[in-house]
C-alpha cells in the first residue's frame, strides 16, 4: 500500500501529464470513431442517434442491439466501454431503460469515465469536469429531441483540464488502487 506522499506525488504526476495531453476532438473528423450500443429498451433511440451520428461526420462502431428483442444491457454496455478503453472508438454512448445499469457496467471497466446524462447541465458538465469518455441515455426517461441536445451538447464540451484535473486523477488513481473483498480500509 502507498503512504499518502507516495499517493500525492502521484497524482501530482498523473495530473501534469492530463494538462499536458491533447485535449479530445469535440467535433467529427475523419478519425472520430463512435462506439454505440443500445439494449432493446434503447433500440430504437440508438438507432436515430446512429442517423444524426452519421449526418454529423461521425464513424461509429455498433455493438448492438439490432432489434427490440429483450438482450442483457451488461454485454452491450461492456462491447462499448472496452472499445473506448482501448482506444478503437474516441468515445461511446450507451442506451437502456433508465441509464442507470449500463453506467455501472461500464464504469467497472479500467480508462472509462460513463456518465448518466438527463438534461444539458448533466452533459456539459461530465464532459468539462469529469473528462467523461462514455455517455449513458435513459431512453424510458428522457424524449428523443432531448437525447440528440444532450448527444451534441456532449459531443461538443470540450475537457475543461486546468482545475478539474487534480480531481480525474484521483478518479484515475482510485481506480488503479482498486479494493479486493474483504480488504480493510
């Protein structure tokens, strides 16, 4: 385990290396890759999304579903968060019922920041603060004209850096910490 200066200089380290980094593309280039899943609660709002996706310049890779036939959101959620993790899509976005599963599958994957996003404020802010990397819709909560502002709105905050960085890095340094059953705090 690390003292708390070891845990200091290394988030120290970690944050002049986030300031340092390109920040992300905010609007579609020709290498902006798009990871998009959707279970059968969201199907049809990912596949409007996929359409305004593509009409914006955007590639995207689909992980499914490619129907309203009921599918597990785990395994959709997890096609997107590690396609982000490795770097073969710039960013994802998934869609369920209510957000709220798919947030937490993709969150237990190591490099990916997903954030539930229910109105503009919730997307601006997961971008420019929390350096999110994965968007969470709830297609049962929220109407499809919403779904596209939060979508563009997402797409088009950049990473604020400066101020927030200490704070990713610390979700980054926890992250790499992780905690086994039954360890003592």
């Amino acid at each position: 385990m690390r003292s708390e200066e070891e845990l200091r200089e290394l988030v120290a380290r970690i944050v002049d290396e986030a300031v340092t980094e390109d920040p992300p593309r905010t609007v579609a280039t020709e290498t902006t890759r798009v990871a998009l899943g959707a279970d059968h609660g969201g199907y049809e709002l990912k596949q409007k999304l996929a359409a305004h996706l593509r009409d914006r310049g955007y590639e995207m890779t689909d992980c499914g579903t490619d129907s309203a036939a009921s599918v597990d959101y785990p395994d959709v959620a997890y096609a997107v968060a590690k396609l982000v993790a490795s770097g073969r899509c710039h960013c994802g976005v998934i869609i369920d019922g209510a957000g709220i599963g798919s947030t937490m599958v993709a969150n237990k994957v190591a490099g990916v920041r997903a954030a539930l996003c229910y109105d503009l404020s919730s997307a601006r802010n997961s971008r420019e603060h929390n350096h999110a990397n994965v968007l969470a819709l709830g297609a049962g909560l929220i109407g499809d004209n919403l779904a596209h502002q939060i979508l563009d709105t997402w797409l088009e905050t950049p990473w604020g850096s400066g101020r927030h960085a200490r704070r990713v890095a610390m979700i980054d340094e926890i992250e790499k910490r992780g905690f086994a059953a039954g360890e003592q705090s």
